[in-house]
C-alpha cells in the first residue's frame, strides 16, 4: 500500500475522527458518530481506498 495521504489531510482526518468518537462516547451524537474510526484509521495509515480507486493523492512523495 502505498501512501496516499498528505500531511494536512492525516491531520485533519485524525481530528475528525477522534472528534467523532468521542462526540459518540459522551452520548452527544447518536451511534453514527464511531463511523469516526474510518477516518481515524486512514489517517494513521496514512492510505485511503477510495483515493487509491480514483487515482487521488495528497502525498507529496520523494521520488
């Protein structure tokens, strides 16, 4: 797998997704707040699917 996700992007990913989750985890949002993990887990990872799949990428790569 190849990164394919930049700097700024995994940052606010990871935000977002920790917000989600514990917007979920104190009851403020219903259930569909842990859909959080998602972006949670591809901004650690650093590789998103759908950007692979439509030949996305935000990763400034060293070549």
């Amino acid at each position: 797998m190849t990164k394919n996700v930049g700097g700024i992007d995994r940052t606010l990913r990871i935000i977002v997704g920790l917000a989600l989750i514990a917007a979920a985890a104190t009851g403020t949002v219903g259930l569909w707040g842990y859909i959080g993990v998602v972006p949670l887990l591809t901004g650690l990872m650093g590789w998103c699917p759908p950007y692979a799949l439509l030949g996305f990428n935000t990763c400034s790569v060293k070549k």
